[in-house]
C-alpha cells in the first residue's frame, strides 16, 4: 500500500481529510463550498410444508434402522415428494400448454441445464490505479471540481502532444461540464470528443447523447464540429459500431495514440454509473462487458431502453490515461456505497472492473456519499475485502 497524497484543486474547501485504503493507493478528499448556488432415477425433493395428519415412518423416508437409533428424528412438518425422470430424457420443447390463469405456458427449447451456453469471464485488471474519491458539498461545488480535473488533465496532454481526446457520456453528466463554459485557461480548438456510448437513434432523436451534449454543453464552446465524433444515423447496431472504430482508427496516432496490444489511448474518458453499477452501456454480466478485444461493440438487447446502442469497450476505458466517474445525489447513493465497499464477482458491478493507466477519480456530492463509511476503509475487519 502506498500512503495516500491528498490535493484539493481549484476547489474552495473549508475542510479535508484523508484516508487510504490497501492495494490501490486512494485519497478522499472532502471538500465543503463556502459558497453555493444550488430434473432424472428417482429422486426426492424435500420442503417444509404445514404440519401433517400422520408422519412418515422411518422406512418410508429410506432411512437404515442402525443409523434411526442415532439420527436425528424427522420433523413432522416434512413431507416427502418423489419425482421421476423422463423415460426419454428432456423433451425438446417444453411449455404451450394453458397455465391455471388462463395465460398460455412460454414454450421453451432448453436442451438441459448449461447447454448451448457461451460462459462469460470476468477478470478484475491487474494494474494498479492511484484513485482520488472527492466528496463534494453540493452539485455546484462538484461541477467546479469536474472542471478543474478536466482542465488540467487538457492542458497536460496538449503540452505533451498538441491534442486533447474525452470521451462523453449521457446522462446528467454532460451539465456536470457546465462550468467549463467561458474558462480562458482551457483550448477547446485542441479537443477531439468521443462518446463513451451511444443510443443507435437520430441525432435529433431525445434519447441521442449527442444531442443532450450538444445543448448542455458542446454548444456552448468552440470545439470544431469536425473533431466530434458522432454515431452514422441510419444504421443497424452493428454496422453503426463498425462504422465509429473506424472514426476513431482515422485519427492519426499523434491525437490517439495506441498501446502495444493496439487499444487506443483516450486522455480522458468521463462516465456515470447506473443504479445496476454499469457504465458506458457495458452492462452486469453481459457479453460487451466480458469483450477483452475490440473498440466498439455493439448491444442489442439493453436492459435500459433504448435496446440498440453502440458502446466502447471495457479494454477500451482501461486503457485511458485518466477517468472520471460523476456520481450525485440521493439516488446514487446506494450504488456507490457497493462499487467502492463491497468487492462484488466480477461482472456483478461493471463499474469495479475500471482501472485506467494513470488516475481514477470520483466526483461525489454529500447525498450520493451518504452510505460510505470513509472513517473504517483502514479497519481490516470492516472492509476485509475493499474494492481497493
């Protein structure tokens, strides 16, 4: 464990504490404003039932009398109900017949428990990632601190290489960048954005993250319309994941650089995190999520409407130098408590599978913090397991 490094930028504090937690070397930074605006033989199967007129007699339940001696007694409450196996094993389809409702039974074509099935593996990455968990006091103060984490991370890469590649996310996220707006010390004529994922809708369409970035925030600074990465309207979900890797292929390797597996180096990439713990649109448990190759994936059955939409994948994100994940108010409350306390299987929260090249940050406010236990993360008995 490395001891953590606490440094609060360009944000008015009047307070701030530290704490580390093991593995990845973590700061939390507390920051107050002083100032706001705002089944086969046959078998048994066994259950607890209301209490029975007899009970089942010793050799009925199939028990030894040497062992009866001994054994515990059975309960009187338990019934016994033998199931026989299929003479010819598993139908092929099973269902279509008319359920006590009324309702028709789904037909089902299972071949058997694992059958047909393609595993998934999740793995948590390997690398180490310093990660800074900033609680603010209030939207306004979390959006200031969104900009200044942004600026910096801008100024830096067009110092070392005359670019400066974000990728956006939908959501509420986009008027997190509203502070942005006006700063004289970022040069938005260097920004090239992308889209961390995309509803496969019009670019006009309510649901398009595009458009919500446009009005919020897109609009409102000089970024060149050409150095915006946009989804191609009028394409399957396929074709239109095809078609973006290959935007993104188009920028030479001076503005997106790669890594020596040929994963596209993002400067900054900024997400949200949905109650289920997904970001981008990778999903718990889904195949996108479990992807190790690609840029672009394609989804076709989103569980959050619109079910089409184009996403990067998790490799994708883990090879950027930098991200943010923006997580406020009441309702995120609950799941940032479980990504950053409770270390779920992997794929269960896709939001712990994150862990870029340089830093990881999140940007919270005091409601969606609510639940941390930030003073216990160095109790080993508390946290045995810490996401960290």
């Amino acid at each position: 464990m490395h001891a953590a490094t606490v440094a609060i930028r360009g944000v008015p504090v009047s307070q701030a504490s530290a704490f580390s937690t093991r593995s990845r070397r973590v700061a939390v930074v507390v920051c107050v404003a002083k100032k706001s605006a705002q089944t086969g033989g046959d078998e048994s199967v066994v259950f607890t039932s209301p209490a029975l007129k007899a009970t089942p007699s010793l050799s009925e339940v199939g028990l030894e009398s040497k062992k009866a001696s001994t054994a515990k007694q059975p309960s009187q409450n338990i019934n016994i109900i033998p199931i026989g196996r299929w003479p010819d094993g598993i139908p092929p389809a099973m269902g279509g017949h008319f359920m006590p409702s009324g309702e028709l039974a789904p037909l089902s074509k299972s071949k058997g428990p694992g059958e047909d099935i393609a595993p998934l593996y999740f793995t948590y990455p390997g690398n180490e990632t310093d990660t800074d968990v900033i609680i603010h006091e209030n939207a306004f103060s979390a959006s200031n601190g969104l900009a200044d984490i942004v600026a910096e991370a801008s100024a830096k890469a067009i110092a070392q290489k005359g670019s400066f590649t974000i990728a956006l996310s939908g959501g509420s996220l986009v008027k997190s960048l509203s502070a942005l707006v006006g700063r004289d010390d970022v040069d938005f004529s260097k920004w090239f954005v992308l889209f961390s994922d995309e509803r496969v809708v019009s670019l006009t369409s309510p649901d398009s993250n595009y458009k919500a970035a446009a009005e919020e925030f897109l609009s409102k600074v000089p970024v060149p319309s050409s150095q915006i990465l946009k989804i191609k309207e009028g394409l399957t979900a396929e074709q239109a994941a095809e078609h973006y890797a290959g935007q993104m292929l188009d920028l030479n390797s001076t503005v997106l650089p790669r890594t020596d597996d040929s994963m596209p180096i993002l400067d900054m990439v900024l997400l949200g995190v949905g109650p289920d713990g997904h970001v981008a649109s990778l999903f718990p448990n889904s195949a996108a999520t479990a992807a190790t190759h690609g840029w672009v994936l394609p989804v076709t059955n989103s569980p959050k409407p619109p079910s089409e939409r184009i996403t990067l994948t998790m490799p994708v994100i883990n090879a950027a130098r930098n991200v943010v994940v923006c997580a406020l108010g009441e309702g995120k409350a609950e799941v940032v408590q479980r990504a950053l306390e409770v270390q779920s299987l992997p794929g269960a929260l896709p939001v712990q599978l994150v862990r870029p090249q340089d830093s990881m940050h999140w940007i919270l406010d005091k409601a969606s913090a609510a639940s941390l236990r930030v003073d216990a993360w160095e109790e080993k008995k508390k946290f045995p397991r810490n996401t960290f």
